[in-house]
C-alpha cells in the first residue's frame, strides 16, 4: 500500500494523507540554518548545531509521535470554526491534503469548507532564516472572513538544558514585540549575541509570546484558547515559555488568493554593538531590520525560492542516469544524493530518531558520508576532512565525534573505537580521485586542535595506519578497542551494570579481542595509503604499505577464514565469533563484504563461497540480515549486540548500511544480477508499494529493516541520518553502473545485469562533462570490449582526464562477454 507517489519531474514526493505510519519528513537548510520538516509540519529549527543553538522546540518520543512544529491556524470569523492546513495540530479532517516534500522545500496543503490553503516552508541559501510562504484561496462562493494564527515554540538555545533545566529556565525567557516583529532574546542580555526572531508580511491585529497565556490553563496546541476566542492575548513573556503567535486578519472574494510570509531567523549582533541605545537591554535592530525587510517581499521571497532550486539542479546535475531501473533513476538522480548532502550535514546528529542533543559530527561516519557527497561539494568535502582531522589524536587514535558548532572532538560516546582512524584514509583518497586536489595533503592540520601540533594531512594517515599496526592482538589481528564499525559489539566491556554504557564501559585489557573485520579495513586503507604515498613519489614507503596489507591479508586468510566465510572476531578469551563453531552468531555480514572489497579471497574462490554463504545465510526478500543466528539471550562478553531482541538493529536486524558492501563484492566479482538484486531489496523507492509493512519514507534509506527473526520482519526504523546513504550511492553508481573517479581518469567498469539492454549516464568530473552510453548488446554483466571518447578508441576501461576543461565529451562504451 502506498501513501503517495514520486513526482519526478518536480523532484518531489507528494503524500496524499496526512496519517503516515511515522511522520515522513524532510530537510530544510543546507548552510548553516536548518530545520527538520514532517508531513504534518512538526519539527524543529537550529543554527549549525542541534544542541547548542536550537530556535525551536521540539518534544520528542511524544504521543502523538510527532509534535511541536511549524504550525498555522485558520479560523472563520464567522462561525468560529478552526482547523490547520497541515492537519496537525488541530487534526480537523480536511480534504485534497497533500504534502510535497523536494528539495530543500517543503509544501503542505489542504481544504476545509471551501478554503484552499498551501504553506511553503523554505530555506533561502545563504540566510539565517526561514520563510512560511501561506497562500490562501476562497473557493467559496461568497466571501470570506479569515483569521490566521502563526505559531512556534522558542526553545533557550541549548537544547538539553531546554530540557532538564527547569528551576532556572521557567525564570529566563525573555522577548520584545516591535512593529508586529518578535523577538526571542533568552539570555541576550548576558552573555549571548545572538536573537531569533519571528515576523510576519502583514500587519499583525495582535500577537502572543507568553505560551500559557495563547494556549489557555490546561489546553493543548490542538485548540489554542487565543484561536478559538478569535483574538490573540498580546501576552509579552517574562519566563515560563516563550512563543511567537501573529494573528493575522484576511477578508477574500470569491476565487481571491491572499498571501502572507512568515519569517523565523537567527540573527547575531557584533558584542559591543549588542543593545541600541547602547545603555539600554533593547537589542540593536539595525541590521537584522533589512533583512526581515527583504524576506518579507513576495517577489524577493520568491527569486529566493527559485535560487533555491537552481542549486539543487546544479548539485542533483553532477550525475544523471538513465536506466531500465525506475527505482534506481529516481534514487540515483534524486534522492539518494538528496540524502547523502543531508547526512553532510547532519551526520547523526538531528532526525526524528537523533534527538539533536545527543550526538555530533561522527568521525567514522562522516569520513563515509563523504563517498557520497564529494562530487557534489568537494570544496566542503576538503574543508570536513580537515575538520574531521583537526580532531585526531596524536596517537593516530580518534574521538568518536565531534560538536558542529565547536569542533571540538569529545568523549560522550568514548574512543578508542579502533576502526575510526582508518576510515579518515578512504575518505581523504575519495575526495583526491573526485577533484585531483593533491596539495590537501600538504595541508597543516593539528591533533586535538592543539596549535603547535600542526602536521601535514599526510601525516595524519600514516599515524591511522600506525595506531592498527601498533595494536594488533594474540592473532596479529587488529585489536577490536571499544568496538569496529559494529559500535554493539563490545568484547571488552563485560557490563552487568544497568545504565551503563556500552561504548564508553570497558572493564577488560583490551589485549585479547581482535577483529577481522578491522583487519579487511586494514587491507583496505594500506592499499589506498600505498597509493598515495606512491603518487608523491614515496617508492620506499609505498612498498612498505603495500607490504603491511599483504601481511595483514595473509594474517585474515590463516586467521580470519572460517572455512566457509571470514570469521567475525576473537573475544577476550582468544574464542571465535561468527564462526560455524559458535552455537549463535555463526555468521556476520561485515567480514564478508569488508575482506571481499579489499581483494581478499578473490584469487583464491574464497569471496566466491562467503557470498554463497551470505545468500545462503543471510539474505532475506527485505535485505540482507547483520548475522545469524540471532542472539536470543544476553552474552555479558559480547555487549550490546545481544542487548536487542533478535532481528532488530546489530542483532540480526537489516542494518542497510552493510548491504552494499555486499553489493560490491557482488560486482567486483562481476555478479551483475545479485548486486543489482539487492540493491532492490532495500531501494526506498522499489519498497513503496509496500509502506505499510516498511513505514519509513520511501524516498530515504532507513538506517535498519527489522530482520526475520523480529516479529515485524521488513518494518524500517531510524530514517534518513545513516551510511546506507553514502555506500548505496557508492555502490549503485561506481560499482553498478560502474562509473568511477580515479586519480588518472573516469573508470568505466559496468557489473549490470545481464537483461539491461545498456544505460545512459552524464557525469560532470574535473571540469569536463561526460555523455555516457553503455551498450550490453550481447546480454552480458560485465566486461568492457570497447572504448571511444570523442571518436577516438581507447584501450582498457579508463577515460583519460581531459587536457582541456569545459567540455561535453561522448563516451560510447560495448560491453561483450
Ligand atoms: C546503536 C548503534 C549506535 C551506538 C552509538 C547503539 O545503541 O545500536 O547503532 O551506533 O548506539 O550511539
Ligand atoms: C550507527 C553509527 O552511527 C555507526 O557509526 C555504526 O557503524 C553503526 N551504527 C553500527 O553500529
């Protein structure tokens, strides 16, 4: 069953009923002011950090699921009737609802007796700010009487405290009203130069900033005691919980639209130029005036949105394609690189199931976020692995995040979670083959953002690739720290204690419980490293790691192989995991695609028989399952993974994110018709016939599928903020349709399956645009015969870079057996 239909051509997903399984939400922002959007206009607003600088509030894990939003109520003023647009909060039931979530925009809409109204919700690029852009139309015969009702709920700034702090809170809400504009000015008075305000394009006839006074005593968002009296309080906040309400008065003729813009911003003051008069509390408006000015204008709103849209098409324009797959057009062209700019941004920090508070930029995951925006965005690319750089340890060693707003690494997760630091090699070797830009490993980059510590970029990897060899276990494999990628596979943290963390309690050595799947990572990383090192001339060196991943590839193969598929790991008593021998856990999916996309086991047949056992195993019609058998009861030397109840999350649920790994080993074992096969199984779009069972958006990857052995096997949790994004864009488009920046050129290297009659693709790729045709005239999965760029035959699978920029150049590419 569906809840709407992709409108592709508009770029968007357009949801007929407002009751979705979960609130199916989208992005608003992608600078440094952002908001999350649901289908019923609930969500929340923030400037660069969810936690620090949050504008509005949110209640989260609520009932109904999603509440506090963006909200607008419509009155008659002549029966005193009331409803929203958006359905909630009033969830009057209203007809022709429909809700466009596109890029970067949100559209929401409905009728209720005869008036039509639409609110767009929209980010421009570059400003601090929001735009509601309502449109009301009386279908009506006669005309109308309208009072609209504009509402937020200021959140003071830092959100966790927002949330715990009361005694002190309850006291420090304060606002000012000038000229219909309201300010939200908690804690401007000390030491914050920074205000939000909420204004609106029309004379207000009254407004309210005091909550309890608009809601009335013991009344809720759903009937608002200033809406349903059809008169706002002009209440001014002094503590308690500041809002912003307009009341806003609209008489319509018959068929006559009324628009009226709503604005809600950040704005910061320099310090000494805080308050005007300059004695006074009163904040300094002078700057922030012009810019409410502007916004507020129909036609500047309006040049805004279309710039807008004309940035999207220019990121979405890097790569197109055109395949006999609907589902992987519409993800590939749309909205699987809509996703990986949002994970950009967001890491894991704030969706409907990341508070905000929580969590900042992760270093493992957004070194993997970045293998799907860097075409996009590579000088942000650049800028983010700096970042993320600028917090490694000087042991070569990680934190696990770090805050947006600071960048500042930091230890709520803990560390030691000896996988991160090699992820900073891929990352870095991403962004070099997309935009040729060697001089970033020259770039000066501290440790822990001490000044004085500054090394080149290039240094920083070689201390990635140290901090593995330096601590390898009992096996020679790399010791498991905290956890690997799997952050619930805790074999060193023995926790009997409730409350306690599993990523941050360790109460053993650590110098026992070892990881294979760290170990393929090795390969990985050292090849990449080897790589580099040799293209800044560094033979000796290269050698040397190109050395260090063929010993640690013989170690995986002696130590790491379990007879049928790689071994997941030792635990600290020196047993194996995900091996035949155990009685659950017998088989793991990250081993099998990790080892496989480092080469190991190619030569040799055993990738061949892992990906048999993994079809055999651990594939299911929704995804492939995390491991198998579920653990059904707690193991105290494994953590977290057993915590779960079997087939969710790291215990035996879907985790997509490790599926394209699967996918890639699949094509880089030219299984053209099993890579493409599952990448099906988990495309959101090729799910969207059945939302019911899956329940998540089915425009964005969910980060799990609920796995077999759950009770509600194929139900998706955890939407939007996860790697799935970056490796399905990876897989699909560089190992699929096999299309892949390198250091010397565009690989062409297609594993499709065997029915695609062939496929058309645009590439954009330092500097030059690419027209691309595959032909599979004889029905194969892979194997290039022929090359011609611009006419001319080319030998092997590799575009040459161009010698001039500019350019379209046409690629026709025969694929033969
Ligand atoms: C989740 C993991 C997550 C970890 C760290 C665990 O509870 O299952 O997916 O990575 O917490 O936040
Ligand atoms: C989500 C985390 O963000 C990611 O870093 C981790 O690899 C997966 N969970 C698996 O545990």
């Amino acid at each position: 069953m569906r809840y709407g239909q992709f409108d592709d051509k508009r770029r968007e997903y357009v949801i007929n009923r407002p009751d979705t399984p979960l609130p199916w939400i989208n992005y608003l922002g992608c600078e440094a002011y952002f908001g999350i959007i649901s289908n019923t206009a609930g969500g929340y607003s923030f400037y660069r950090d969810a936690r620090l600088r949050r504008l509005t509030r949110y209640r989260y894990n609520n009932a109904p699921f999603d509440f506090g939003g963006r909200y607008i109520y419509l009155r008659d003023r002549a029966n005193g009737d009331f409803w929203s647009p958006t359905w909630q909060p009033t969830r009057r039931p209203v007809e022709r609802y429909s809700c466009r979530h596109g890029m970067g925009y949100t559209i929401i809409g409905s009728t209720f007796a005869g008036i039509r109204a639409e609110v767009l919700y929209f980010v421009p690029l570059g400003q601090n700010l929001e735009i509601w852009q309502l449109s009301v139309t009386n279908e009506r015969e006669e005309p109308v009487s309208l009072s609209a009702f504009s509402s937020v709920e200021f959140c003071l700034w830092d959100a966790w405290d927002d949330a715990t702090n009361f005694q002190r809170n309850f006291s420090t809400g304060q606002v000012e009203v000038e000229q219909g504009v309201i300010y939200h000015k908690t804690e401007y008075r000390e030491r914050r130069n920074h205000f939000a305000y909420f204004a609106c394009s029309e004379k207000p006839t009254g407004f309210d900033t005091q909550r309890d006074v608009f809601l009335g005593p013991y009344r809720g968002w759903e009937a608002p005691a200033a809406v349903e009296r059809g008169s706002s309080f002009n209440s001014i906040a002094y503590g308690w919980a500041p809002i912003g309400s307009h009341q806003v008065d609209l008489t319509l003729h018959p068929k006559e639209t009324r628009n009226v813009i709503f604005l809600l911003g950040y704005h910061e003051n320099p310090q000494d130029e805080k308050f005007d008069p300059p004695q006074s509390q009163t904040i300094n408006k002078r700057t922030v005036r012009p810019v409410i000015e502007k916004y507020l204008a129909k036609p500047n709103a309006d040049a805004a949105f279309t710039e807008l849209k004309d940035h999207w098409n220019r990121l979405l324009g890097v790569l197109q394609v055109d395949t006999p797959s609907i589902d992987t057009d519409r993800m590939v062209n749309i909205w699987n690189a809509y996703q990986c700019m949002v994970t950009f941004n967001m890491s894991r920090s704030a969706s409907f199931y990341e508070s905000g508070i929580g969590r900042g930029m992760g270093f493992r995951d957004s070194n993997q976020d970045l293998l799907g925006f860097v075409h996009m965005i590579p000088e942000r690319a650049r800028e983010r692995i700096v970042d993320l750089a600028a917090t490694q340890l000087a042991t070569g060693g990680a934190f696990h995040q770090y805050q947006t707003l600071t960048k500042r690494g930091n230890n709520d997760i803990g560390s030691g979670f000896n996988d991160d630091p090699l992820w900073l090699i891929l990352g870095t070797a991403a962004y070099i083959k997309e935009s040729g830009d060697w001089s970033i490993l020259d770039e000066m980059v501290p440790y822990e953002n001490q000044a004085g510590t500054e090394t080149p970029l290039y240094d920083h990897l070689q201390r990635c690739i140290r901090y593995t060899l330096e601590r390898l276990g009992p096996h020679e494999l790399p010791l498991i720290g905290r956890a690997d990628w799997n952050d619930c596979l805790n074999l060193n943290c023995f926790s009997d204690t409730p409350g306690q963390s599993f990523q941050t309690t360790t109460n053993k050595d650590g110098k026992v419980a070892e990881s294979v799947f760290i170990g393929g990572l090795f390969v990985l990383a050292a090849k990449e490293l080897a790589d580099l090192a040799y293209k800044r001339g560094l033979e000796q060196e290269c050698l040397c790691y190109v050395a260090a991943a063929e010993k640690m590839e013989a170690t995986v193969l002696e130590h790491g192989w379990d007879g049928e598929w790689f071994l997941r790991a030792y635990d600290d008593f020196g047993h194996k995991l995900g091996s035949a021998e155990n009685e659950e856990g017998k088989i793991f999916i990250e081993p099998q695609g990790i080892c496989i996309l480092a080469g190991i086991g190619q030569r040799d047949g055993r990738a061949a028989k892992a990906l048999a056992a993994v079809r055999e195993r651990l594939a299911t019609p929704h995804g492939i399952v995390l491991q198998q058998p579920a653990f059904s009861r707690y193991y105290l030397h494994l953590g977290e993974i057993s915590s779960y109840p079997p087939g969710y999350k790291e215990n035996a649920g879907i985790f997509c994110h490790t599926n394209p790994w699967i996918m890639i080993a699949e094509a880089m074992s030219g299984n053209g018709d099993e890579a493409l096969d599952y990448y099906l199984r988990i495309n959101p779009s090729a799910r969207e016939s059945i939302s019911e069972v899956h329940r998540c958006e089915p425009y964005v990857y969910p980060q799990m599928i609920a796995g077999r052995d759950a009770p509600t096997h194929g139900e998706a949790k955890n939407s939007w903020l996860s790697g799935t994004a970056a490796w399905n864009y990876a897989a699909i488009t560089q190992w699929i349709l096999g299309i892949r920046p390198e250091y010397e050129g565009l690989r062409i290297d297609p594993v499709i399956p065997r029915s695609w009659s062939g496929f058309r693709a645009t590439r954009q790729f330092r500097g030059n645009s690419y027209a691309i045709e595959v032909r599979n005239t004889q029905g194969v999965c892979r194997g290039v015969k022929k090359i011609v760029v611009d006419g001319v035959e080319v030998p092997g699978n590799l575009v040459p870079l161009a010698d001039s920029a500019g350019r379209t150049i046409q690629v026709e590419v025969d694929l033969e057996g």
